[in-house]
C-alpha cells in the first residue's frame, strides 16, 4: 500500500519544481523584453552614427558653429546645426514655459476644484485634443492663429525690443512665421500630455494628507499647495519632458509655420528658420545621395542624443524620482 505522505511530498516537489521553471521562464522573458529597450536604442545611435561619420568627414564647415547648410554639392558639403539647435530648443523651451503653468492649472481644476459632472467631460475634451492631427495644428497656426498674434509680435517687438527674446529677428513679423507663433502652436500641442499625466499624479495624492491639511484649517489653495503640489512635483517634472519631447520632435506643424531665413539667427522669438526635425523633412528629395542624406542624419543624431539630456536632466531637477 503506498505510503500518502511520500505520495504528497512527491507532489509537493513537483509543483515547487514546476514553480521554479515557470518563474525561470518569466525572468528570462522580462529581461529578454528590457535588453530589447536597451538594445533598440543602442542600435539606432550605431546606425545614425555609422551614417553620419563619412559626411561629416566630408564636411567643409564647423559642425558645431555654422550657421550653413548646404549640401547641393557633395562634393563640397558645408553644413552645421547652430541655427537648427538655436530653433528647436527656443521653440520648444518657449512652448514649455507657456504650457505648462496652464496644463497644471487646468490639472487642479480637473481634480480638486471641478465636481465630478464636469471633470469627466472636460477630461475628455483634453484627451481628445491630444489626438489632432500636427497637420491640422500648422494649418490652424499659420491661417487662424498668426493674424491674431502679429499685432501681440509687434507690441512686444516695439517696447521690449531691447531684450534679446523680443528684438527684430532674420524674417518679417508679417504673416506670423516665426519662432514666436510655433511655439504657441506647440504649447497648444503638448497641453494635453502634460495636463494628463499631471491630472493622473494629482489623483494619487493620500486622501490622508488632504485631511490632515483640512484638519489644522488649511484652505482650499493651501490644502492643494502644501500637499497635493509636493506630492506631484516629479511627475509634473516627468509630464513636462515628455511634452518637452514632443516639442522637440514635432515636424509637420512646425515646417508648415516656420518661414526660412536667409540671415542666422540671434535667439529671438522673432526669427524663422528650421528646427532639426523640420530641415530633415524638408530636404527628403535629398536622401538619394549617400553623402547629403548622411548631413542630415548628423542632425538626427544630435535630436536623438538631446532628448537624453533632457531626460537627464529632468531627473538631476527631481532628484532622480522621475517615475
């Protein structure tokens, strides 16, 4: 007669067994998908850096410094990404500042002001903006929003010219091409992406610190500043680069908007110009000949490698709780 115990204990060892390999399996296949992370990025920096090395080797101006680009010749390339960088972070810098004191605004509202009949409805609406095509935002910016924002350009170009963000720049304020008008649309842009996830971060807020707050007499406002703004600051952080990103990469609305400068620009709201992202699109008919096409995939890799700065650097501002 077999003896239960040791039929149990037999058992036992195999689900423990079973247990073990499935957890094997499960570890192998999460550090498997992590690596793949890693791996894809390490990937596209080789490539883009494989790609860019002969033409930057091949290039007759500074890469840094130089205000040109021109790679009509390719035999005589002269191409840098000083007014590509000056652009695309004034842009984008610019729409952060607008964005993101509204985007927190609207966040508090959603969560500690609006009653419930009007926070889903409104959450909606912001999510839904999110979801607008870029081109549909340049064709609005340029059309509907530039005619509006010209005479704002010219009362801060007349009375503030003498600070160097309002001074004349490199295009005509008529018409509303230029850095000023892109970055609102921008702003416009990555407002949905930060009001989200600061909305998401607001909500999480221990209901405990509310009450202690309400409990010593606090009011409303101070209830929201001393904990559910302390509380968020890293996630507001983490919300702002990843509207900041957005910004820096967005393409389509921003070719549409910009208008080109014959002249280098001087860190104005008021210049034209392109943004790396937007001189890489524009010159696809380019992409034929080894050496132009590996020009412009120099200044991919600079937006590459700046978006990791910045997500560095959000990390160094919240300390490195980001999450």
């Amino acid at each position: 007669m077999p003896d239960p115990d040791k039929a149990t204990k037999s058992t036992s060892a195999i689900r423990a067994g079973s247990g073990q390999l499935g957890d094997r399996i499960f570890k192998s296949l999460a550090v498997a998908a992590g690596s793949t992370i890693v791996i894809a990025i390490a990937l596209i920096a080789i490539f883009l850096l494989i790609r860019a090395i002969p033409s930057l080797g091949a290039n007759h101006a500074n890469f840094f410094t130089s205000t040109e680009f021109n790679t009509a010749d390719a035999d005589n390339l002269r191409f840098g990404i000083r007014d590509l960088f000056m652009v695309t972070v004034l842009s984008s810098v610019f729409a952060l500042a607008l964005a993101v004191p509204v985007a927190v605004g609207i966040a508090l509202f959603l969560t500690h002001y609006a009653p419930a009949r009007l926070s889903r409805p409104f959450s909606a609406l912001v999510d839904l903006l999110a979801a607008v095509p870029s081109i549909i935002f340049g064709l609005w910016g340029i059309f509907i929003l530039a005619p509006w924002l010209e005479p704002v350009a010219s009362f801060l170009n007349k009375y503030l010219g003498w600070l160097f963000l309002f001074e004349t720049g490199n295009v005509s304020l008529a018409g509303g091409g230029t850095i000023f008008t892109a970055g609102v649309v921008l702003a416009v842009m990555i407002l949905p992406i930060i009001t989200s996830v600061s909305r998401e971060v607001f909500r999480q807020t221990p209901i405990s610190r509310i009450e202690a707050a309400q409990a010593l007499g606090a009011t409303k406002w101070e209830t929201v500043r001393m904990t559910v703004l302390p509380y968020g600051r890293s996630g507001v952080i983490a919300a702002s680069m990843l509207g900041l990103g957005r910004a820096l990469g967005e393409t389509v609305a921003v070719l549409i908007i910009l208008r080109s400068a014959a002249q280098p620009g001087s860190w104005s709201l008021f210049d034209g110009g392109y943004t790396f992202a937007s001189k890489i699109a524009s010159a696809a008919a380019e992409f034929s000949a080894p050496l132009p096409t590996g020009a412009y995939i120099a200044a991919g890799f600079v937006l590459f490698a700046l978006t990791f700065v910045v997500n560095a650097a959000a990390r160094g501002i919240a300390g490195g709780k980001v999450n």
